[in-house]
C-alpha cells in the first residue's frame, strides 16, 4: 500500500495537470496592475531554464514595445498617411515614426481583427498617433490628432478611417472598456492601456457596426461610466 | 507557477502566476543573483495566493463556489483516493498547506522551502510534519 506521502505527491501531481491556464490572464493582470510594464532596454542577466518559457511568454508583451520605441529613436523626416505593408520596419513603419516621433512608449492594442499601436509625440502640445494595422486591408493607416479629454468629461473618442475600431482616451480612473449591444445586450470587450508618458489612458474596442449602443467604462472599484455612441463615421477632432 | 497557485488554493491561479512574474520584471535590477529569479517568482506566488487568503473575503467567497463547480468536473477527472487527498488538503490553513505542496509538488528542499514562505526550516519541518499528520487524520479510514 502506498504511504501517506505518495498518495499526497500522486494526487497533486494529477491535480496539477488539470490546473486552468486562460489565455486572456495577461490581459486582466495588466488591467488590475492600472498599468503596463514599463519597457526594459536591457534584460540584463541569463534566467534558470526553469524560467525560459514563462518568462518569454511575459516578456513577449513587452517586446513589441520594446522593437517600436527602438524605431522611435530615429531622427524625423517623411510624412504620414497610408503605407503599404510591404517595406515596413516594424510594426510601425519606420518613415511614420520619423515623421511623428513618438516621446512616450508605443502601445500596441488588438480589437477585433485590426491592432492599433498608440503613442503621443510633440511632448508640448501632445497629440495622440494611431497606426492600424487591419488583418485583411492591404494598407496601414497613421494618423494623429489632437484627442484629448476635455474636462468634466470622462472620455474623447473618435473612429479609424477603415470604420472597425472605436478607439480615444479616457481619464486614468478607468481600467476597461467593452461596447453595449443596444438590441442584443451582447458584449464585447475592448482593452484601456497606458504607456510611459501617456497624459491620459488611449483604450480601442472593435466596432460592432451596430446601429446604435454604448461604450462602457469602468474603473478599479467597478463602477460605470456609459456613452452613447452612433453607428458610422464619428467627427473627427483635427 | 499557474499550476503552484491553483495547487495552493488561489481563485484565480493564472492571475497570481501573471502578477508573479510582473513583479519579477519590475524587480529585475534589483536582483543581483539571476538564479535566484526562480526563488523569487516563487515567493511571490506564495505571497500573493497567502495575500488573497487572508484579505479579499470576497475573492474567497466566490473561490469556494468556484469550487463546488469545479468539483464536479474534477470528481470525473480526478481518481476518486486523489480527489479526497486534494479535498483534505483544501482544509488545511494556508501556510500547511504551502509546505505540502512545496515539499511534495515541488520536492523542494526545507530551505527552499523556507526561502519561498519567508519562514524558518524549522517552521517548514513543523508545518510539513502537521500537515501530514491532519491530512491523515481526514483521510482515516477512508484508505
């Protein structure tokens, strides 16, 4: 018969294969955390092989960020506008950083089937830049603009040119954003982020194409703050 | 480190595991050792799941009926003398149950063990020694 040990160390080990791991656990620690890691420029030391593959799953979040702020170092130079995929640097296109140098950390934010990539650049009269990169467009579009929370007000917001992200800033109380199904009551989660530098928190959520609903925040506490918003193209803030 | 959490009885084990290694990325400069990292994320799990415990009663309200639901589910998965030896271990206070999961999980040794709970050997020896003797004592007669 088996002591009392080897029963203990059978049953934990075939607990421990059935422990649940989500994909999305990331996702809600970074949303608890009120903010994301900051970027490291160097990872200095060597970690116990134990570590590797967790530890590459979390500094995997990072390392995007990381490739975009060592393309934000480069000097200024051409214009913005829609860049073709092909030729691209990075995430962001080289040539689009040179021309709005990003002074913060760039964030990147998936919603639906398009990632945005945030950042602000003229530190004194910041202005929120945004690249999307659609999953099935053939281009890329960058754009700034001068979105910023006005105040008494809980968020600004405004829609890509391709019509598939609601995306804005909202102030720093507000930890997630998800968008409110008027007729279905169906919702879908969107992401709030910050970054290094960042006046106020830029969050995205993927357009429903509804015809009307609202944008729900929240903050740590869980409380609510809906705006209403409007299918099709939002005024833009320029 | 998710499967550590969840053995340790965390409501949301993947959470403690993220938040870990967050801090372990915020903390990396200041460690001068890079073998101590594992050690160190370890702790963290210990520290945090033990942190749970003892102040988000909310947190553990939902865990326990996170629980009964997951129960059921593991009750197929689990064989049943494993399943009443996990049930037993749920009983046990938290810091008992640590050291048995270290020590029969993990094999640590009682210094790593000491290392990851903040707490003496001989504390670990003493927590490992009663949490066997209480897990026996719930599992009489049922062997």
């Amino acid at each position: 018969m088996n002591t009392l040990e080897d029963r203990v160390r059978q049953a934990l080990a075939q607990r421990a294969e059935h422990s649940p791991i989500s994909t999305s656990a990331w996702d809600r620690a970074l949303a608890r955390s009120g903010r994301p890691l900051a970027p490291r420029l160097s990872w200095p030391r060597r970690l116990p092989a134990g570590l590797l593959i967790p530890a590459a799953a979390a500094v995997a979040v990072v390392a995007v960020v990381l490739a975009s702020l060592a393309l934000a170092s480069r000097a200024p130079g051409a214009d913005m506008g829609t860049s073709p995929a092909s030729g691209s640097s990075g995430p962001v296109p080289a040539r689009v950083l040179r021309s709005k140098p990003a002074f913060t950390a760039i964030i990147p934010v998936t919603a639906g089937s398009a990632t945005i990539y945030f950042w602000y650049t003229d530190r004194k009269n910041p202005q929120l830049c945004t690249f999307v990169k659609p999953a099935a467009a053939a281009g890329r579009l960058a754009s700034c603009a001068f979105l910023r929370v006005a105040p008494g007000q809980p968020i600004a917001f405004q829609v890509d040119r391709f019509g598939s992200l609601y995306y804005g800033v909202a102030t720093a109380r507000f930890i997630s954003v998800s968008v409110l199904l008027a007729k279905s009551g169906k919702t879908i989660p969107g992401r709030v982020v910050s970054g290094r530098g960042f006046p106020d928190r830029a969050w995205a959520v993927a357009d429903p194409g509804t015809a009307s609903g609202w944008l729900v925040f929240r903050n740590a506490t869980g409380h609510e703050v809906m705006v209403s918003y409007e299918a099709g193209p939002a005024p833009r803030r320029r | 480190m998710v499967r550590l959490a969840d053995l340790l009885g965390a409501d949301d084990p993947e959470d403690i595991a993220q938040e870990a290694f967050a801090q372990l990325i915020r903390k990396q400069r200041s460690l001068r050792d890079p073998d101590a990292a594992l050690g160190y994320v370890r702790a963290c799990v210990c520290n945090l799941v033990r942190n749970r415990h003892r102040h988000l009663r909310v947190a553990r309200l939902r865990r326990s009926a996170g629980q009964d639901e997951q129960s059921s589910e593991h009750a197929v998965m689990l064989r049943q003398d494993h399943a009443e030896v996990i049930a037993a271990l749920a009983a046990l206070p938290v810091r008992r149950r640590q050291a048995i999961v270290l020590r029969y999980w993990l094999d640590l040794s009682e210094r790593e063990i000491a290392a990851a709970m903040g707490v003496s050997p001989g504390t670990v020896k003493a927590q490992v020694s009663r949490g066997l003797a209480a897990l026996g004592k719930a599992l009489e007669g049922r062997i």
